[in-house]
C-alpha cells in the first residue's frame, strides 16, 4: 500500500513541477513568430522616421500641428521600443536552459501582457492625436502606424498563448 501510495506521489508532483517542453515544431512556429516580430519592428522604426520627416515639413507652417506630429513620433516609439525589447528577450528562447525556460516563459508572458496594455495605450494616443493633424499625408502615416501598432498587438497576444502551455506552475494562476 505504502509503495502504490509513494508512487502516486511522485506521478503527481513530476507531472506538476515539470511542464511540457515546446516539441521542435512549436519552437520553430515561435521562431516564426519573433521573427515576423522583428520584422514589424523594423516597420514601426521606419514610421517613426517617416513622421520625424513629415514634422520637418511642417516645422516652419504651424507650431501647434508641429507640437501634435511631435507627440505622435513619441508614440510611435514608445511601441517601438517595447516591439523591439519584446523581440529580443523573446529571441533568446533556443539559449535558455531547458530546465529554467519555464520560468523564463512565465516572465515572457507577465511581459507579453504588459507590452500589450503599453503598446495599446500608444495606440489610443495616435489616434486621438491624428484627429487633430491637417495634412493629409501626415495621417496617412499616423494610419498606417496605427496599423502597425495594431499587428503588433495581436503578435503579442498571439505569442504568449503560444507560450502558456509551457510556464511554471506560479505562472498558471493569471
């Protein structure tokens, strides 16, 4: 009885303080996935620039649509620099020993969620400030990185429920 009952422990305590490893394919498909990251922080980082030059256009015309152009380029990069710190820790899963990734998954995801609320308050604020921008170019911009900001979020919501299956047990309370 004692050996059934010892046995049973030890079935349930590995199967609770070790979770699943990601199979080769889920870390490819997360691969995939920090890569397109990548890829639309780069997108991100060219508006940035785009309305960096659309405020030099307008610098000498009108200081109040130069002060609201401004505030959108700081936006822009607020959404950036979390894309981009988002991609980089994320692009470090292959180096993270098996035996701590779930523990960095679980910090991934507490990040992912946070970058979320982060980059949509970025969001809000690109669009209440493009109601104000008259030139029609400029807003096709804040648009597009509205856009932008946008797929970033779904990327992020995408990713961490790519990742939960696979974080720490004080990590599946959220």
């Amino acid at each position: 009885m004692k050996r059934i009952f010892l046995y049973m422990v030890i079935l349930l305590l590995s199967g609770a303080a070790f979770p699943a490893e990601p199979s080769a394919e889920e870390m490819d498909q997360l691969k995939q996935q920090v890569e397109d990251l990548n890829r639309n922080c780069r997108y991100l980082a060219e508006l940035h620039s785009d309305l960096n030059i659309a405020a030099t256009a307008v610098m000498d015309k009108s200081d109040v649509q130069l002060n609201y152009i401004q505030r959108t380029v700081i936006f822009a990069d607020i959404a950036r620099m979390v894309c981009e710190y988002q991609a980089q820790f994320l692009s470090l899963t292959p180096y993270i020993r098996s035996e701590v990734r779930a523990d960095f998954f679980t910090l991934r995801v507490q990040s992912l969620d946070e970058a979320v609320f982060e980059t949509n308050e970025a969001r809000k604020v690109l669009k209440v400030y493009a109601a104000y921008i008259e030139n029609d170019a400029v807003r096709k911009i804040i648009s597009e990185a509205e856009g932008a900001v946008g797929a970033t979020i779904e990327m992020y919501e995408k990713l961490a429920e790519m990742l939960k299956p696979f974080i720490g047990s004080s990590g599946s309370g959220q």
